[in-house]
C-alpha cells in the first residue's frame, strides 16, 4: 500500500471510531424520559 493509501484509511477508521464514540457517549448522557403514572387514569372510574 502507498503513504497515501494508508493516511486515507487511518483518517477514515479515526473519524468513524470518533463519530461513534461521541454518539454513544450522547446516548448515555440523555436523562430518562418521565414515564405517565399509570393509576392516575384509573381515578376517574
């Protein structure tokens, strides 16, 4: 493989793993969303 060939790869494999990362990352910094009481629609009855 020329020089070339392999910053290409490199460059691509570094941003791909980066890109990755930060979503994962992202996921698990979201706060839960609050789930609905499901016994206050059983009040009305």
């Amino acid at each position: 493989m020329t020089a070339a060939a392999w910053t290409m790869m490199l460059v691509t494999e570094i941003l791909v793993t980066a890109v990755t990362i930060y979503f994962f990352v992202k996921v698990l910094r979201t706060p839960p969303k609050d789930e609905p009481d499901s016994y206050t629609q059983n009040d009305a009855e």
